[in-house]
C-alpha cells in the first residue's frame, strides 16, 4: 500500500484558519493597543502553544510566524529601550546620532517588510500554500516536516 505524504496532504479549512492566524495574532494584539513588543511575543507564544500540535501545516506557521516575531520583537524591544534610556536619562550625546537614526530607520524598513511577508504568509495560508520567509522558513519546515521536507 502506498503511503500519502503529509507535504501533499491539502489541509482542511480549520487547519487553514488555524495557520492563517498565527500571522494574525501580531495584527490583533496591536489592534488591541498592546504595541509593547513583549505582549506580541506572549500572545504568539500562547497560540502557538495551543494550536502548534494540530498538524505538520499549522505546526509550520505557527512556528514561522512565532521564529520571525521572536526576531522582530527583540530588535524592538531594544530599540524601544534606547529610545526611552535617551528620551530620560540623555544616553550619550541624547543618544540620536546620524547612525542611529539610520538604525533606526532600517528597523522600519524591517517591520514593513515582516508585515507584508506575514499578510502575505497568511493569505497563502488560507489557500491551505506554504509561504516560507527566508532562514524562518528554512527553520519552521525543519522541525515541522523534519526530513521528509527535503526528500
């Protein structure tokens, strides 16, 4: 007997919606006035915890959408602190230097660029597609699908 692999499996619609909102879950808690990059973390954390053992396709976003929010939500965290540690207690020289405006702005450029990979991540995953994000993506299919991934 042949055996189906997971990768050709289409997920059902509830596995879909469950994908599709691991990408969400950074929409709704901004929504909801909780920008503070730590409470995003938490409730991808959460989610992932509740919806990560579902199948091998909610596993894989899960887990892309909470690798990448991990990395986002640590360079925010600390370009919130510095902001705050040089709006109070001055920094050196008021700590807002051409090079850290330039940071700072390339730390924009990074959140508009995970936006639209999640809005895009999360439409394809809907469609019950794989949308992998450079290196998360790599890194979500590895301990969602393990070998069987690159078979």
């Amino acid at each position: 007997m042949h055996e189906v692999d997971p990768l050709d499996q289409f997920p059902s619609l509830q596995h879909r919606e469950d994908a599709m909102g691991a990408y969400l879950m950074m929409f709704a808690t901004l929504a909801m006035g909780l920008p503070l990059p730590i409470l995003n973390l938490i409730a991808s954390v959460i989610y992932a915890v509740i919806n990560g053992s579902k199948s091998d396709f909610v596993r894989f976003h899960v887990l892309q959408s909470l690798y990448s929010q991990i990395a986002v939500s640590g360079l925010n965290a600390y370009a919130i602190f510095t902001v705050v540690s040089a709006l109070f207690f001055g920094g050196t020289d008021g700590g807002f230097d051409p090079a850290w405006i330039g940071w700072l702005l390339t730390l924009g450029g990074l959140n508009l660029t995970y936006i639209v990979f999640s809005i895009v991540a999360a439409v394809q995953a809907r469609k019950g597609q794989l949308f992998k994000f450079p290196f998360f993506g790599w890194l979500a299919m590895l301990h969602s699908y393990g070998r069987r991934a690159h078979s």
